[in-house]
C-alpha cells in the first residue's frame, strides 16, 4: 500500500508542507514516479518507530506536579 504526501500529512496530523520537509531530508522516504511522490506503508512505519519516545516513569510514590 502506498501513500501520497497528502495522505501521509493527514495520517500524521501534521501540515502538508511539513511532510514534504520529511521527504525533503530525507527522514521519510518515499518513491518518486514522475513528478508524484509516494511513501510505502512500511516506511512509514518504520519512521513512526524510529521517533518513537518513552516516557520516563517516576519511580512509585513519587508525585511531580505540573
């Protein structure tokens, strides 16, 4: 399965312009068919597990306040 930039963006919640900056360096890649721009469904995986972050858990009984 395949995406477009467009597509990707909206699955990211992310701006349009922003997806092209992925693409642009490189971060995402993607497949280049003419002028079209296509990101593979397991790319695009393999990207959301490459940013992918932990959260630091505070050790039990310990309270932070925000």
């Amino acid at each position: 399965m395949f995406y477009t930039i467009r597509e990707v963006a909206s699955q990211l919640k992310i701006s349009l312009s922003m997806a092209y900056a992925l693409v642009g360096r490189g971060d995402l890649a993607c497949y280049e068919i003419g002028s079209c721009k296509r990101v593979k469904h397991s790319d695009l995986e393999e990207f959301l597990e490459r940013h992918r972050k932990e959260m630091n858990r505070l050790p039990s009984g310990t309270k932070k306040h925000f």
